[in-house]
C-alpha cells in the first residue's frame, strides 16, 4: 500500500482500484489508510473492495451484492453526504 501511494504522490492515474488491501490490516492502521485514500480522492478516482466496515464508513458511496434469491443477485447503492 505504502508503494502504491509513494506512486500516486509523484505521478497520480484517473482510477485506482483496490482489491482487499485492507483485509490485513488492524483498526488503527485502517484509520490510517482511509485518511491516506481520502488525501488522494482530488486527482484520484477509487473503487475499493471491501469486507471491512471502518473502510466502508469513509466511503463517499457504497455498492453491495445481494442474493435474496439462489442464482439472483441485486446490486445495492447508497450515497454518503
């Protein structure tokens, strides 16, 4: 992550996308990355992959999978203020 973002600092992209780079990570280091993620949400577009809450919590919009139904499934949004 640390190598990502020395990245992104000197030559930012449109789209990241992150793929549960946080599932190893302990509260206090993902308080840690979301405020890093949000730092470069001015240049940067992310989509992160998540099962972690605190992650979803800084999110400016959050997209879920459901299967109310076997072999059904609905996609679910919501917009943060």
């Amino acid at each position: 992550i640390a190598l990502l973002f020395a990245i992104y600092q000197y030559k930012p992209s449109p789209y990241c996308i992150l793929d549960e780079v946080d599932a190893p990570l302990d509260d206090t280091n993902i308080r840690k990355f979301t405020r890093a993620l949000k730092s470069f949400t001015k240049d940067t577009q992310f989509i992160v992959v998540t099962h972690n809450k605190l992650t979803m919590e800084s999110a400016n919009y959050l997209y879920g999978v459901t299967m109310e139904k076997k072999g059904i499934s609905k996609l679910v949004s919501v917009k943060f203020d």
